[in-house]
C-alpha cells in the first residue's frame, strides 16, 4: 500500500510517500519511495523533493494555499518528469496518513477520517488555533483530489500521552475550568516519544511493558516524555506547546504572573504576551540572536559571546532538571533517549544535560556520545545502571504505519 504521509504548518507541508503493509510492517520492511517539503505556500513556493537515494531536486512554483499546493504536489509526483516510477497516477496512492496536531480528550489512538471524525478534529480547533485549522484543510482538500475511497487516517501528537493520570494532567487551578473549558496538560510529539520509545524496545529485545525511560524530543520545538511500563505517564508539555523546556523561540516553564508584569510594564494584552513567549523567546530570547542550536553551538565556538553561553546554558540546565523530576515521577527509570534535531546531533548538549548525574547511575561515554551523530545507538559507559541512547525519530514512519493499521482493523500498540 503506497500512503502519502502530510504533515501541514502554515507556510509548509512535509510530505512522504511511503509503501508499507502488515507484511512488511513485521518484516520492518517500509519502504521510503520519497519525501520532501513545500515551503512559503502563498507565494513564490519553493519544493524540496527527494526520490529514493537520487540528490534532491528544487522547484518553484505560485502556490497561493494549501489545496493549491497538495494538487501541484500530486500531479507532479505522478509526473513522467518526476521520475518516480511506483506512482504513475494518483491512483497509485492507497492511502493518505495525516499528523494532526490536537486531538484533544477524544481521540486516545489514531482514526479514520469520517464527517464524524473531521468534526472531532474541527472541534479541538479552540485548543490549537494556530495547527489544527491547517490539518483540516490539508484533509478536506486530499478527500478532494483523492476522493472518498481513498482511505485516511488521522495520527494525533496528543494520541500517545492520554494514559497520563489525572494528578499529572490537571492544573491546581479551580476544578470548574477543567470542566468547562478542558484546560488540562494534554502533551504533544507523541508520535515521535512513542516511536523512539519503540525502538528503544527493538533495540534491546524489550517487551512494551519492561519499557522505563525518559525520552526528549529536542527540537525546534522541544518535550520530554516519562514513560513506564510503556506507557505516557507525564509530559514537560501542557495545555499547549508552550510549557516545559526551553525551546527554538519557546520560553518553556516560567511564573505564570510574568505574563501580567509583562503585560503592563510593556503595555501588552495577554495575548501579545503569549505570542512573544511563542516566537521571542527560548534560545533566541536569550542569545538575541537565533532560534538555531547549531548556530548558537558556532558562535560560542567562534566568538565565546555570553548571551550565546548563556542561551545553551539554561536550555541543557532546564532539560537536564526534568530528568529528576521525571526519575521521582517514575520511581526510576532504565534510560534515557534523545531524539529531534538537535538531540540526535549534538553530541555537545547531550553531555551537557548528562554532565553531573553519575548519583543517578547515568555515565556518559565521551567517545559513543560524539561518534553517534544522526544514527541510533547506546551512548553511555557499559558500567552505567541508567542507560543513554540517541535514536534518529521517524514520525512519518509511525503515521504510514498507524494509517495501514488503522485501515486493516488491527489495534496499533501505543
Ligand atoms: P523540528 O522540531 O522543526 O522538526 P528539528 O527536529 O529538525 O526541528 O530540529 C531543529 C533543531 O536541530 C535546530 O535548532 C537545529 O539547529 C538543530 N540541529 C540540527 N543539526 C544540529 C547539529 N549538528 N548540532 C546542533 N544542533 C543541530
């Protein structure tokens, strides 16, 4: 079965097409026919897209939205020009595979998508109005191109985190907001905390249920995620993506009374002051200069700048503090995992968050730690009782998978 994997922002659309099915899932089998990304839809876009192991090639094109962009993005991958010989023909799509950000208290594991289920998705609208509007009509308009026999699936990033109890997902806030309005932690990334989580398990011959660790999703975005027994027990994200680590351009945990003294020292509304704790913030708020790990890591290699320092600095500090937290969370844990962009490639912040927790059993091993860059595998020393491991995420992966499973009636593990 050939799935279009899609994962929508609001400028841009990650895309895969990958040929999988219950055979081949048991076989890890998947087949990666293609991927890529269209940026800056609404103007002058431009398409990154990779056949196979062939170099990526870079088109351009006017796509004013994202209807406008899933058809140009179709017929071209079934184009001659393309080159891609499994799809000759939109039909030579079985499937299409959706990340949908929020799912809210309803969907616990990923769904088919009926007017039922599109409803569901519309109705957690007011939980993530910047995400879920965007998925919806990625979803209306592949049900467009694709027709209503093309079977799709929607995967939730909160999906993974609904066995969280109720201690860890309620704030201390008064009870009747929760039950008026929802306001509870809900996590996100859980497509990629559940498959590392996953691997993990391949990895050491493992069953789901002797599953004990820590992961951490670095990336732009950034979350940790204690799961025991192989379940979510706790997540460093809440009600939205705001809370926990610190982020590309994300504050991450603070007073909550800050937003009211920034509020009227710089005469902001509330909302003004959420949005600057979304997009000012985190490592670029405190280095003043960017959102990017790698170019922070370059600068204080280059010019030792202090606001640089300090921006790396409180980031592996803050993550490196949830490894506690989540260790009494838990009553102890087996690993720990790094994945995201930056934890599968910064051997630097890794050490960094690991620096000092030999009183917890964790012993990094310098020389794994640098060599494994972007690859999977163990990172800490032999005699070390609380394990470390970089594994690479594989989200699209996950979401091909759930939409076949999805399709053929089998429950998905979470
Ligand atoms: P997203 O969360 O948008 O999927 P990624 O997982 O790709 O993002 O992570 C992006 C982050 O990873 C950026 O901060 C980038 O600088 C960082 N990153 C990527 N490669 C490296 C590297 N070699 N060293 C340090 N940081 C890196």
């Amino acid at each position: 079965m050939n799935v279009l994997v899609l994962n929508s922002g609001s400028s841009s659309l990650k895309f895969q097409v990958i040929a999988t099915d219950l055979e081949r899932i048991k076989q890890y089998q998947d087949d990666r026919i293609c991927r890529g990304e269209v940026e800056d839809i609404g103007g002058e876009a431009i398409i990154r897209i990779q056949y196979r192991a062939e170099p990526s090639r870079t088109l351009t094109a006017s796509l004013r939205d994202l209807p406008a962009t899933l058809e140009y993005l179709v017929r071209y991958i079934a184009s001659d020009q393309s080159g891609i010989h499994e799809i000759k023909s939109s039909t030579d799509i079985h499937a299409v595979g959706h990340r949908v950000v929020h799912g809210g208290e309803q969907f616990k594991e990923s769904a088919r998508i009926d007017d039922q289920v599109l409803k569901g998705i519309e109705d957690c609208i007011d939980l993530a109005p910047l995400h879920n509007p965007n998925n919806i009509k990625c979803i209306t308009a592949a049900r467009e191109i694709f027709g209503k026999d093309v079977p799709q699936v929607a995967v939730f990033d909160t999906a993974f985190h609904h066995t969280i109890p109720e201690q860890a997902y309620l704030y201390a806030v008064p009870y009747h907001l929760y039950r008026r309005h929802r306001v509870r932690r809900y996590g996100f990334h859980g497509t990629s905390h559940r498959y590392v989580a996953f691997r993990y398990r391949a990895l050491r011959g493992l069953t789901r249920q002797q599953t004990n660790i820590i992961t951490f999703h670095l990336g732009n975005g950034c979350s940790a995620c204690a799961i025991k027994a192989g379940s979510s027990i706790d997540t460093s994200m809440g009600m939205t993506p705001l809370e926990g680590l610190v982020m590309g351009t994300r504050s991450g945990d603070l007073d909550p009374a800050i937003v009211g003294v920034i509020g009227r020292k710089e005469g902001m509304s509330a909302s003004e002051v959420e949005t600057l704790l979304n997009t000012q913030s985190g490592l670029l708020g405190v280095s003043g200069l960017t959102n990017d790990m790698r170019e922070l890591q370059a600068e204080l290699k280059e010019h030792d700048d202090r606001r640089v320092r300090l921006a790396i600095e409180i980031f592996c500090y803050r993550a490196k503090k949830y490894i506690g937290a989540f260790l009494a969370a838990m009553n102890g844990a087996d690993a720990i995992v790094f994945t995201g962009g930056i934890g599968e490639n910064s051997p630097d912040v890794r050490a960094r968050i690991c620096q000092g927790m030999e009183w917890a059993g964790l012993r990094l091993d310098a020389a794994k730690n640098q060599e494994l860059i972007g690859r999977e595998g163990l990172i800490s020393t032999a005699d070390s009782k609380l394990l470390a491991y970089a594994i690479p995420t594989d989200e699209e992966l996950l979401i091909a998978r759930d939409t076949v499973r999805v399709i053929e009636g089998v429950p998905h593990p979470s």
